[in-house]
C-alpha cells in the first residue's frame, strides 16, 4: 500500500501516517511540507517505513541518524540559500542586503545558510527579520526592512505568506524598479499571485515585476511528455487543475516519487 500525504500541519500529517501504517502502508510519498516531513520521518525509521517527499527542502532532513529512511527528490534550503550568497556577491550587492523569512525550519534554514556562505563572499545583512508562518500584521517587520535602507530583499517562505509581505512590500514602498527580491523555491509559486480561486491578483503580480525566484527544474523526457498528455485529458472536476499542460512544479517530483517506489515494488517481488 502507498500513502500520498498532503496534510501542512505536523498533527494532520502524523495522524495520516500512523493511519497508513495500520493499513499496511510499505511507503510513503510526501509530505510536502518540510514541518510535517520532520515528524512522519521520525516516524518511518521507527516503523521502518520508507519515505519520499517532493517538495521537502529543510536542510535538516538530510541528517540520516535522525531520518534514516528519508529521503527526497528537490535540493535542501542549504543549497538555495548557497545560491542566493553567490548571486548576491556576482552583481557586488553585498551590503546592500536585507533578509525575510517565516520563523520556521524552512526559512530560518535557507537565511542561515544564506549568512554562512555569504561570510565567505563579503556578503553581509543588514537586518533579518522573522514572523510566525500565518501572520497578518507584519508591519513591525516591514518597518524594520524600511529603516535599514537595504535595496536587495532576500524572502524565504512559503506563498500564501510571500503574498502578504508583498502587500506590506507595497505600502511601505520596498518593492519596485529600485529594488530587487530574491525569492526561495517556496515563494517563487503561483500561490504567491493568486487568491483562493487561484485567481491572479494584478496588484501584486504588478508591483513585483523583476523578482528573481529559485524553483525545481521542469520534467523532461518521454514519460514526462505521455504523463502531460494524460493530464491534458482528465476530467478537471475530478481532477483539479488538469485539463491542459500546465502542472505544479512540484509535480514531476511527485510523479517520481510514486514511479519509484513502484518500480522498487516490482522488483522486489520478481
């Protein structure tokens, strides 16, 4: 049996593994989530259960003596946040730098590394600022990235919390074509422009023209190309969001996940 976790809270997804398990799960795809990948991978090396996630980036599940039977199809925080330093020193912004992140392993993860490689770099910031994953009222936060004069912005968190600092980023008149924001793989999503409806949302799409994000590379291939052309023809009532080429990001990486284990599956039982 193959579980397919899409929970975003360490409780949920906890709850949808142990529930897995006592119906037989052999593996696990998922969490999206780097959080709720943290607790189901504790988890599987308890109950010797194998998991893959593709889109799980905290720089801290590589550690195979906490996560032994982890594993994942997308790069760790540490290589994101490596990149961004080195972007940063290549264009000799160096000091002109201001960070944002969500208070949690993904974004406190990427900034760090961002800090340690940028050492090394003459990279430097002049203020890093955190809020919890979910807040609305950032403004003490944005006022310090205001008073800091910074010109670069580096933002590491997820897109529904991107979105509410680019509003803020608006207002307080830190985004434009005087500034620069460099946006990890979490916030570099449609999420980021988009309302509930998955509707694009102008004032923000606008106002953040330039931003440079990092994200996973595309499919390619053959099976990618038949899987595009089988979402290209399904029901999108039955399936949301199908019904044209178009996928999520993290989509190949799923597709995979589940391809793998599949065909780990197969040849175990030849």
């Amino acid at each position: 049996m193959l579980t397919y976790d899409t929970g975003t809270s360490q409780a949920v997804g906890l709850t949808s593994f142990l529930t897995a398990v006592d119906e037989g799960a052999i593996a696990v795809v998922g969490a999206g989530s780097s959080s709720v990948s943290q607790i189901t991978a504790i988890a599987g090396g308890v109950f010797e259960i194998p998991q893959l996630s593709y889109s799980s980036t905290a720089a801290t599940l590589s550690n195979k003596a906490d996560y032994p039977l982890f594993g994942r199809l997308v790069p760790p925080d540490n290589q994101q946040g490596s990149s961004f330093a080195q972007f940063v020193s290549f264009f000799d912004w160096g000091d002109t730098v201001a960070a944002i992140s969500s208070a949690d392993e993904y974004g406190v993860g990427g900034v760090d590394q961002f800090i340690k490689n940028g050492a090394d770099l003459g990279v430097r910031l002049r203020t890093y600022q955190q809020f919890l994953s979910g807040a609305t009222d950032i403004h003490v936060e944005m006022n310090e990235l205001l008073i800091s004069e910074s010109r670069v912005f580096l933002a590491f968190m997820l897109g529904k919390d991107a979105q509410i600092v680019l509003e803020n980023a608006i207002e307080f008149e830190l985004i434009g074509d005087t500034f620069v924001w460099l946006c990890s793989d979490g916030c570099a999503q449609p999420s980021t422009y988009t309302d509930t409806d998955g509707e694009i949302i102008p004032r923000i799409r606008d106002a953040s023209r330039g931003l440079i994000g990092l994200t996973p590379t595309g499919g390619t291939g053959e099976l990618f190309e038949q899987f595009l052309d089988d979402w290209e023809e399904r029901d999108s009532t039955e399936y949301p969001g199908a019904g044209d080429r178009t996928i999520n990001l993290f989509a190949p990486h799923a597709y995979d996940s589940v391809w793998g284990f599949a065909l780990a599956d197969r040849k175990s039982v030849v």
